[in-house]
C-alpha cells in the first residue's frame, strides 16, 4: 500500500509539476504570439493576371501560382484525402492531438532524436503562417499554443480553408486550386480519385513525392492515400483499387493563356510595378486591358504572314546552324540537339536529316520525321543583299544539306497541309489598332515574336514616318487658306538650309517632276516637292503649331522643310493617335490600354475615364462626361478625309480596293532608301497602323514601300477586323461647297468645259468662274507651263 501511495504522490506531483512548466512556458512564450485577428483577414500571395477586354487570359505574372478557393467550393473527397494523409482527427482534436504528442515523445525516448511527428493542420496552419519550420522545443511549444488559439478563434472549416489555400504542392502551386491547375490542367471539382490522392500526397514532402520529378516515389504516396482513405470510411475497398490501378497522369500545365498578346501584358505588368511596386505581383490583381482577342489574333496573323512573304521576295539567308551527323543519331540525340531552339512565332526548328533530288528528310523533335518537298523548298533562292537574290535553284542541295537546323512553317497546298522551308524574319514590324471614339488600344504587335525579342516597336521605335506626316502637313494648309484644288509647283528645287548642313535636292520617289499639281492628286500620289513647297510657302512654325494639335511635340520635330517628308522621329502608336483625329471627325483622344484594375475578390480599384468624343454633347454646357476636344474644325476632317480616301480608290494605297469599301482612308509611308515603311489607315470605326523595318534602319530593298511591305498587313488584318461592320458614309459638314472647276487650273470651270471635275470647298474659298476665254489659263500665280523644267533655289 505504502509503494501504491508512493506512485500515486509521485504522479501527482509529476502532474503538478508539468502543470506548473507548461503554464510557466505559456506565460513565458504568450507575449510572444503573434495575434490571430491577421488570419482572419488573411491575404494570400496571388498573382497578377492580364485580360483581354472580352475576359480571355493574356497572361499571369508572380512567383507563387495561387488560386484561392473558400470551402464550400473544395470538393469532398478533396478534404476526406487530405484528412487521411495529414490529420484524420481533425474534426475531433482542440488543435492538438495528443495522441500524436505521446507517439513522438515515445519515439524521443527510444531513439534520443526530436523529430517533427504529432503535427495536426491547425498545427501545420500555425507553422505555416506565423512560424519557421526549425525543430526545436520552443517552436514546438509555440506552435502548440498557437493552435489552440486559432481552433478558439476559428471554426474548423475556416482553418482548414487557409490550410488547403496556403499549403505548398511544388512547381510554385500554393493551394489545392493551383495545384490542380499545374499538375492536371482542371479546376478542383474535375479531379479524379486518383488525381485528388495524388495532390493529397504532396504536402508531406512536394519535390520527393512529385509526380513530375519522381512518378514512382509519388505512386507509392498516393497509394498510401488511397489505402488510408478506405482505412477510415471515406471510399470502398473496390474504389481504392480502382484508383490504385489508374497510372499517372500529372504533366506540367503552365498558365493557360487565351489570347496571345505578349507585349501588351508586359506594357500592363510595367505599370502596374509603377503603381504597386512588388506588390503588384502577390496582392491578386485582375487587369482588363482594352485588347480585343479576336482582332490581336488577326493582327498578329497578318504581322507573321507580311514578313514572311517580305522574306520569300528577298531570298533564303542559309541554315541558322549546322551539325555534323553521322547519320546513326538516336531520337534522344537528336532532341538534345533542338533543346536550346525553340519555335518563334510560328516557325518550327527542324534537323534536315536527309535529302533527295527534290525533298529532304526533317527531324522536328520527340520522334517526328518529316517530308519538306520541293514544293516547300523551290523558293528559296540565295539571299545576296536587299537588291539581289540568286538564281532559281534546281536541286535540294543547292538550299540546304544534312545536318542543317533549319525552320519550316506549315502551310497550306494543293493536296492539304504541307511544310515550308522558312527562316526568323531579320525585318521587324509593328501593328497598333485603336478605336478612335476613345483611344482604346485593341491591338499591339511589337514585333514578330515577343520572346525572340521583347523590343516593343509600337511604343519603343523612333522611326521616320515619311509620307505617312503629309496630312498633317496638308491639314495645315487647308487652315492657312490652301484648298484641295491649289496648284502647287512639282518642279525640281535645290534648298540651301544650314540646318540640313548645305543644300538639299529633293525628289519625288519616280525621280520625275510633273508641273503644277492639286493638292488633292499630290496627297493622292505622295508627291515629295509639292509637300515641301506647300510647307515653305504656309510657314514652318504655323506647320509645327499645327501638328501640336495632333499630339505631336513641336519640340520634338525638325523645324525645316524636310519635316514635309516625314523626317521626324516617332512611334506607331503617335501615328495612330495623330490618326485618330483624321477618322473621328476632329477630336483629340489619347491612347490608353487599362481598362479596369480590380483584385481578386472583384474590388473595383481603377476605371478608366478616357475622354470619348462625342458630337452631340459638344454644345452641352454641364456634363459630367469627358469630351474629348475638338482640334481640327468639320470642314478640316472633311476635306482631309476625302483626300486621303482618294489614295486608296486611285492612289499609292490602291491595294486596298481589294477589301471592296469605299469608306477606307490612309497614307502610304515611305523613307530615304526604303528604311521604313508604313501604311497608316482608318474608317470611322477603327485606326490601324502598321511599320515594317529593319531594327537597325538598313535599307529593306528596291521597291519595298510601304504600299509593297507593310499594306498587305494593313488589308490582311481589315478583311477581319471589319468583316461586320457596316460602311460609314462621310458626313458633310456645314459651310462646304461642291464646285465644277478646270483640272488644270484648280478654277471654276465654265458651263460647257467638258473635262470638269467636281472639288469641294469651304464656301469662302470656293474659286471665282473665269472668264470664258481665259478658263484654261492657269490663273494668276501660276507656274509657267516650263516649269516642270525649271530648278530654283531657295
């Protein structure tokens, strides 16, 4: 009895004495404890995430992927697994299981070694957010008291919810949502059993149980998860060994974007760094952009497909690469060969593994081999300079031969599908489209390929626009008191300007002069000495005023008469905007590609107000609606307009007649040597810019203008763009007049002058009727009819 008593004071006082240590640690450590009121407002690390205006996924910047999930949408036997590979006592523990506890102490005393065994989730989700992962007893003890404060504060659904959004699963999923995205592709409700045991497993160890980086380790754990669920009730023995039988299906999914829009993500994650800082990439904000996915697809189509037929003018450059091959390379070989070349844009690599006559043998990579016949191959005449290319070749071996790394596109032939010799453009191209009601950006194409160069030509590139300026110059005119009928001199002319550093012959791209010429057929036929006598004789500081209305600096622009021609430095996308203008009756609008910021629980946190134009409410007094101003009058646009839709039905943009409207409008673009050139169109609805150029401003060949290089882009992404939108008829402003007047003169015609033409004017510049006797004289100021012969100097 005495030893009995003995045992029992012994346990008493042991119990009293572990009391009196963990209350003694309690109060030692409580101060120490961080405050649960944090996990109740808890704000995961989610990444930021681009869209499209139509809500198509354009991209998703952060390291961390993260797809939060509250827990009625965490599908049951998703919570059953995690239960059985973690905690299946969770539901009936304070936050400790003291089960646990006792297992690990045992294993303590028998082995002298403190191991991490006994933790539960609460205790997993202590750890997790408050604590480091160390293993020592006063982590331990903290981590313990902390889960007993959490499973106080919240209910044993909240806890599990930040257990199953926080978790790590490996490949920078956090959480069961995104770890069903990276290793299956689905959302969490379309996971299988065997799928759901598999993410179950990882949490234990996510790079040793990886199905990615070690599928038999990660079969073996999943296996266990089954077992464990049908141990506790959750799922029939049949079910376990169904799903024990089902092998692994796991393979890397990355985000899955829906709409390809590389540079406008990286203009958006730029400036939401500028706002947010790091911030921006872990807060969960949702950016809509103004991109519309079905015309980026169709602009970056026409992109691709305009440099590539650049290309097949210009020649084949040769293989990007050559191996020696020794003709015995296995699959495996040969695929460690293509690792480090990957597709750009659309253009495969590929290895010519053998050739015939007329065909090679291709390998493209994972055991696929190839046919190229000639058909894919007959173009491909050798590339001597931007002039030049060499004769038609006969054979396959005079083009490529084996060991080549080549790239080949599919396109389509006679018989089907086929392959195409190809190679990476060594020309660029940029292509913006906006809507001119707004500014709203709804397509950007910085280049052929953002990941081959991110170099965003739309808002990076200075490029000389060339022609592409004239209405700007034109438009000033019309503002100084020239009409579409003036007549000004195409005669040879020799400026002697300091700042062009001594004279400056000027000519029209055909090296030809023509006499005196409207403005109306010199805008329609680009012709260069017209442009640059109209701006000598409006005034170049009324020029430079003038397109400051157009969005241009005039600090920027060169303050001489070769600003006629287009030798400024600027964007597309300030082409665009200046566009914008000439197809919305007047109005100043400024480009913008943020259309809303929200976060992930759909706060509103930015809205853009972009000044809209807005003709019905330009005589309101009081409106709480951004109007766009007015920086060219009615009368302006009109005649601008009218212009320039005569360089698509008659002009250098006749290539465009083939899209079969007659509302379409625009100015071909051309510079010194071909370096540039562009085709900057609209109609009412839409402005679309496109520039095609070499990075390094070469030369891009002999006859390669922009009504050549860079309109099929323009009338390739149009035939899409304005498929269903219906012609727009131009509108004509009050204060105009339609007069009859002499072609040759520009002056009113008299009654029964046969070849007369009509002309529209602003009624106080309508021209007077001639007398009838001098109704082809040219009209007093008028060059002689010599003068197309003549050269001055200025």
């Amino acid at each position: 009895m005495k030893l009995i008593r003995l045992f029992l004071w012994l346990g008493l006082l042991g119990s009293v004495a572990g009391a009196i240590t963990v209350a003694s640690l309690y109060y030692y450590l409580e101060p120490t404890l961080p405050s649960i009121e944090n996990l109740k407002s808890v704000k995961f690390q989610v990444p930021l995430r681009v869209y499209s205006h139509d809500n198509k996924l354009i991209a998703e910047f952060g390291e961390m992927r993260r797809i939060p999930l509250e827990y009625d949408a965490i599908p049951e036997p998703m919570i059953q697994a995690f239960l059985a590979a973690e905690d299946d006592r969770f539901f009936e523990h304070p936050g400790v299981d003291y089960r646990g506890l006792m297992r690990a102490a045992y294993q303590l005393l028998l082995t002298g070694e403190r191991r991490q065994g006994g933790s539960t989730i609460t205790m997993q989700v202590a750890r997790n957010f408050f604590l480091s992962s160390e293993k020592t007893f006063t982590r331990k003890f903290s981590e313990i008291f902390l889960s007993l404060r959490i499973e106080h504060e919240l209910t044993k659904h909240e806890i599990l919810e930040l257990y199953l959004n926080k978790i790590y699963m490996g490949n920078r999923a956090y959480g069961v949502g995104a770890a069903a995205m990276v290793y299956y592709g689905k959302s969490v409700d379309q996971l299988t059993l065997p799928q759901v045991a598999m993410i179950a497993g990882l949490p234990k160890a996510p790079s040793r149980y990886n199905p990615l980086a070690d599928p038999e380790r990660a079969l073996e754990r999943r296996d266990y998860v089954l077992g464990r669920m049908a141990k506790l009730g959750f799922i029939t023995d049949q079910e376990r060994e169904e799903a024990k039988a089902t092998p692994v299906t796991a393979s890397l999914h990355t985000a899955q974007t829906e709409a390809d829009a590389p540079y406008i993500a990286e203009m958006v994650r730029a400036e939401m760094f500028e706002r947010y800082g790091n911030e921006a990439y872990t807060t969960g904000f949702n950016v809509y952009t103004t991109i519309d996915s079905h015309l980026q697809s169709a602009a970056k189509r026409a992109v691709r497909n305009n440099l590539q037929a650049y290309d097949l003018r210009h020649g084949y450059r040769g293989a990007e690469q050559h191996f020696d091959l020794s003709g015995d390379e296995t699959t495996d070989e040969l695929d460690a060969l293509l690792r480090d070349h990957r597709i750009v844009g659309d253009l495969m690599p590929a290895i010519v593994t053998g050739i015939d006559e007329k065909s090679a043998t291709l390998y493209l990579g994972e055991g696929r081999y190839e046919t190229l016949p000639w058909e894919g191959l007959s173009w491909a005449r050798r590339f001597v300079n931007e002039n030049r290319v060499g004769a038609k070749p006969k054979k396959t071996d005079e083009i490529i031969t084996p060991g080549d790394l080549v790239r080949v596109l599919t396109t389509e032939t006679d018989s089907g599908p086929g392959l195409r010799l190809a190679q990476i453009p060594a020309a660029e191209s940029a292509f913006v489209s906006l809507n001119p009601d707004n500014g709203a950006i709804q397509t950007l194409v910085g280049g052929y390929d953002f990941y081959h160069s991110k170099f965003n030509r739309v808002t990076q590139a200075l490029r000389q626009p060339g022609s592409g300026f004239k209405p700007i110059i034109y438009s000033a005119a019309l503002e100084a008191g020239f009409t579409a009928a003036s007549l000004i001199n195409d005669a040879p002319v020799v400026f002697d300007d300091p700042s062009l550093e001594g004279a400056w012959r000027p000519e029209n791209y055909s090296g030809k002069f023509f006499g005196p010429t409207r403005l109306r057929y010199a805008l329609t036929k680009s012709r260069n000495l017209v442009s640059i006598r109209l701006l000598r004789s409006m005034g170049i500081e009324h020029a430079l005023e003038h397109a400051g209305k157009f969005g241009f600096n005039p600090d920027d622009l060169p303050h001489n008469l070769s600003l006629a021609l287009g030798s400024a430095a600027v964007t597309p996308l300030q082409m665009a905007a200046a566009y914008a203008i000439l197809a919305n009756g007047g109005y100043k609008v400024e480009p913008y590609f943020i259309e809303r910021i929200e976060r992930d629980n759909g706060e509103l946190l930015f809205q853009a107000t972009p000044a809209t134009v807005c003709e019905a409410c330009e005589e309101s007094e009081s409106t709480e609606l951004p109007i766009a101003p007015r920086v060219i009058s009615p009368q302006n646009h009109y005649l601008m307009n009218s212009m320039m839709r005569d360089v698509i039905t008659r002009g250098t943009g006749i290539k465009a007649r083939s899209l079969g409207r007659r509302d379409l409008a625009g100015k071909t673009g051309t510079t010194n040597d071909q370096r540039d050139a562009w085709f900057d169109g609209f109609n009412r609805s839409l402005v679309a810019i496109t520039w095609v150029g070499f990075d390094s401003a070469k030369p891009l060949g002999r006859g390669e203008v922009g009504g050549r290089a860079a309109l099929p882009a323009w009338i390739e992404f149009m035939q899409t763009a304005l498929k269903d939108i219906p012609e727009q008829p131009l509108k004509v402003p009050t204060g105009m007049v339609t007069v009859r007047i002499d072609p040759r003169t520009g002056m009113r015609a008299s009654v029964d002058q046969k070849d007369a033409i009509f002309e529209v004017f602003r009624s106080e510049n309508a021209p007077k009727e001639l007398p009838r006797d001098n109704r082809t004289n040219p009209g007093p100021g008028a060059p002689s009819k010599d003068a197309a012969n003549e050269e001055q100097i200025f």
